[in-house]
C-alpha cells in the first residue's frame, strides 16, 4: 500500500516536471514556435530553454490542477430545489412579483387581498356581460338583417347552451391546470369572437360565434373556486360573495349596456365596446394575476370529467345543494321571462327598454352580497340556505298575489328575491368548497350544471304555463318550486354526514370550531372509510 502510495506520488512529481519543461509563448510574441533563449530580443537577458521563465506562475497553468479545479468547483443543482416558472405559453413573459416559487408555500408568497379579490369580480363582470348582450338587441337585429323575431331568438338560446357546454368541459380545467394560463387564454379568446360578432355578416354567423363566446365564457366559474383555494377559510364565504356579485352585477350592466347603445347607436357598437373591455381586462390579468401552480391531481382530462359523476355518489351535501340550486334557479329565470310578458300587457304596456330597466333592481342583491358573506363567515351555511329559501318564498307569495294588479308588487318581489338568491348561492358555494380542497372546480362545475338545468327547464316550463293558463298558476308554480328546495334542505340537518337525518343537532347561529384556518380547510362533515372503519371527517379534523 505504502509502495503505491509512493508510486502514485512519484507520477504526478513527474507530470508537475514535465509541465514546467513546456515552453510557453509570451503575450507579446504571435510566433510558433516560441523563441529559445538565443532568440530572445538584446533588451533583456537570455533564459534558457530548459529553465522556468520568472513568470511561468501568471502566465501558464498546470492542466491536471486546471482539470481537478474545475471538477471541484462545478456547481451542483440541489434536486430538491425547483426552477421557477417564468413565462406563460412558453413565450409570454410573468410579472417577476407574480411569479410562484415552487420551494414556498403558495400561502406564504401570495397573500389573499382585497385587490385581487376586486380582480376576480371584475373579469367576472366583464366575463358574464357577453351572454346577456344579446338579450335586448334582437329587435335591432332582426330589422338590421331583415328577418323575423323568431329567427334572431336563437341567438341568446346557442349562447347559454354555449355556457352549458363551456361549464361541463372547461370549468373542470381549475383542477387540472395552472389557472393563471387558463384564465388569460379564455378573457383573450372571447375578445377575439367578439370582433366577430361585431363584424356578423348573417344571422347564421352570430349564432355560431354566439355559441363559441358563450362555452368560452367561463372565466367567472374559474375565479370563484379560485378564491375558496386563496382566501382564509375564516374569510372563504366574504371574499366568495364578492366574486360572485362580480357575476350578477355583469348580468345587470351588459343588459343595461346593450339596452341604451342599441337604442342610440348600433348594435355592433356594443359588441365593439366588449372587444375593449376584454382587452383592457386581459392586459390587467396578466399583471395581476398570481401564477398558481396546479393541484397535482393525478388525473387525466378524461378522468376529471368522470370524478364529476363520481363526486354526486360521494358527497351527500353536494346533492343537496344542487337540488336547492335546481329549483331557486328555475324560479329566477322562469320569473324573469314572464315578467317581460306580464309587464308588456295589460295593466301595464310597458316597452323593452322600461322592463330592462327593472333589472337595476337586481343591483340591490350584488351589493347586499358582501354582507351576506360576513353572515356566512360567521354561522353554518345552513343558515344562510334557510332564510334566503324564505325570503324566495315571500317574494313569490307577493308576485302571486299582486304582481298583476300592482307595479309595487313586482318591485317587492324582484328586491325580495334577489337578496334571497345571493344569500342561497353564497351559502351554497360555501358548503361546496369546503368538501376537497382539490376538486373545487369540479365540485363548483357540478352545482352549476343544476344550476344551468334549472334556468333551462324553468325558463320552458312556466314561460308554458303563462302563455296557456296565464299569471296566476305560472306565481303558484314559483311558489312550489321554492317550497320543494325549503323540502330537500330540511330532509338533512346542517351537522348530518349522511345522506338524510338529523344527527349532530341542529345548532345553526354559532359555528362549531375548526382547527384548520388555511384556505384548504375542509368546513363540511362526511362519512369516509379508512381501512375497515367509518368515521366522520370534516371540519378541519376526523372523528368517530
């Protein structure tokens, strides 16, 4: 051993003698071969070739020290430590104050602010506002290509079955991928088919862009989840009913909108001014917008869609809450369309552009929204679904009863119900997200799809029984509907995990404590197996 020691130091001695008997050209010189010692210019002393110039040390270097320097100081990546993501698409680059470091906690690097909860709700306004454009325009329409009403009413209907398509197959999306991406590519798609609306050539051409707009016009059904995943769950339900009255309020101001441009100008000047909010709304969320990452899953896109159906066998209060959702949403779309009927006849005669101004009574529940948010916060949902199903209630009873004697009876009822609807709907998206931090757009696709159902249905079935029995069994209809929803909420408690009963009591005003406060808190009991044991898990721990 001692042998080959002394050996292996006896080679590099050799190497280290053999370096320093190599020439090496000056700075100076551009000659090969470098000049010996008789070849040096008379200025200065000769050095013979055999011997180390005096600065061999600066000018030269040993390659076997060069080689093991260079092996030595090598930086190491540490596989532990993740590349941050700096561009959208591959090509457009991310705000560096958006960016996400994928070795921090998302909690930690992006606080949840009242900011970018008002830019939620705006791309939720601006979002929505495209399928409600086209609601008072088809008058204008029709005599701009010459056709009758009932060609142009096909329009609203490709949009909203447009939204349907757009709810089941993109909204799903929020699981599965970056939302900062999904959301900018959608605000930029439907700004491009809205240049396309505007410039319609047929009628036939603004149905099928209509019903492209109206699929890609889900941004809104992005960013609600999207606040459940950012905000404090002891803040979930407040900074939820401001998204959410981002979208009522789009539904109210792009009737309104279309309703007085339409009336003083063109109809395509409208779909000019969505192409410039849109564009002005796609630049704000790219720099506003924090680059999240996905929720690693593990799925594939045809198995999300799958999960969705699985979900309705899996979580008893989402069934409940759809069919809440079902009914109250029939009664709001199929009141609505009506009221158009009953306003324009007798008492009333009301013109397009008075009964769209009746929407403005709609405002006073978007802004009420935060404050039934603050409610939610504070006591069990099941509260909030409670008293907004009464005060449905009461705003049908009224409709029933006077909305074709009085005009005060109308403005009682569309006040009435709307306050009760966002307190429904904010308890309702409350509930949902508080099931699996990780299908939270699954979970809100789900809802809204009863949702969609109902205004679908409920639109047909009592626009079918006003124009066949009149007002009076078309406000009974609203009235039972309600009363179905009061049924299915009060077939399961607010603290049962099961699929019906009442177990765990009925303590609705004080809200039971959780130990998770994060945005991933699970606020919803349910029956789960582990192993060969059935517990109840929820709120923020698992018990027996």
């Amino acid at each position: 051993m001692v042998e080959s020691s002394q050996t292996s130091t006896s080679t590099l001695r050799s190497i280290e003698r053999d370096v320093e008997k190599t020439p090496t050209p000056t700075t100076a010189s551009t000659s090969y071969p470098p000049p010996t010692g008789s070849e040096l210019p008379d200025d200065g002393p000769a050095i013979p070739p055999t011997s180390p110039r005096p600065d061999l040390g600066r000018r030269s270097t040993n390659p076997l020290t060069t080689i093991l320097s260079h092996l030595s100081h090598r930086p190491q990546r540490d596989p532990s430590v993740l590349p941050i993501r700096k561009r959208d698409f591959g090509f457009l680059p991310i705000p560096k104050y958006r960016r996400h470091d994928p070795n921090r906690a998302v909690e930690e690097e992006f606080d949840f602010t009242w900011k970018i909860n008002a830019i939620f709700a705006t791309a939720a306004t601006v979002a929505v506002m495209n399928l409600y454009y086209i609601q008072p325009m088809l008058v204008a329409i029709a005599d701009d290509f010459g056709v009758d009403h009932d060609r142009v009413s096909s329009v609203p209907t490709l949009a909203q079955a447009g939204y349907g398509v757009g709810i089941l197959l993109i909204s799903p999306l929020g699981d599965l991928v970056r939302r900062r991406q999904l959301v900018i590519l959608l605000m930029t798609m439907t700004c491009l088919f809205s240049i396309g609306l505007a410039l319609a050539k047929s009628v036939a051409m603004l149905e099928g862009i209509s019903f492209v707009v109206g699929m890609l016009t889900v941004t809104p059904q992005i960013c609600i989840p999207w606040t459940a995943d950012l905000a404090p769950s002891a803040r979930r339900a407040r900074a939820m009913s401001i998204t959410l009255s981002g979208l009522i309020f789009g539904l109210v101001m792009g009737r309104l909108f279309a309703g007085i441009i339409s009336n003083f100008a063109s109809w395509r000047d409208v779909y000019w001014l969505a192409v410039a909010l849109q564009g002005c709304m796609t630049v704000i969320l790219w720099l506003a917008l924090p680059d999240t990452p996905d929720k690693d899953i593990g799925l594939s896109y045809p198995g999300v869609l799958l999960s969705m159906a699985k979900m309705m066998t899996m979580y008893p209060t989402l069934v409940q809450v759809c069919v809440i959702a079902y009914f109250t949403s029939s009664v709001f779309a199929g009141f609505w369309t009506t009221l158009t009927f009953l306003l324009s006849d007798s008492p009333y005669h009301y013109n397009s552009l008075d009964v769209g101004l009746f929407g403005l009574l709609g405002l006073i529940g978007v802004f009420l929204a935060p404050q039934w948010g603050r409610l939610v916060d504070r006591v069990h949902p099941y509260f909030g679904q409670l008293v907004g199903l009464h005060i449905d209630l009461v705003a049908m009873v009224v409709a029933l009863i006077g909305a074709h004697l009085n005009i005060s009876a109308v403005c009682i009822a569309i006040i009435l119900y709307d306050v009760g609807q966002q307190l429904i709907q904010v308890s309702n998206g409350y509930r949902v997200a508080g099931l699996d931090p990780k299908a939270r757009a699954r979970l809100n696709g789900c809802n809204l799809l009863a949702l969609f159902a109902g205004q679908t249905s409920g639109t047909a079935i009592m626009t079918k029984i006003y124009n066949t029995y009149g007002w009076r069994p078309t406000g009974g209809t609203a009235v039972a509907f309600i009363g179905a929803g009061i049924l299915a909420l009060s077939a399961r408690g607010p603290h049962e995990p099961g699929w019906l009963g009442w177990s765990g009591g009925g303590e609705l005003l004080k809200k039971r404590r959780i130990e998770d406060k994060s945005a991933n808190a699970v606020t919803e009991k349910m029956r789960v197996v582990k192993g060969d044991v059935e517990v109840v898990a929820g709120r923020g721990g698992v018990g027996t």
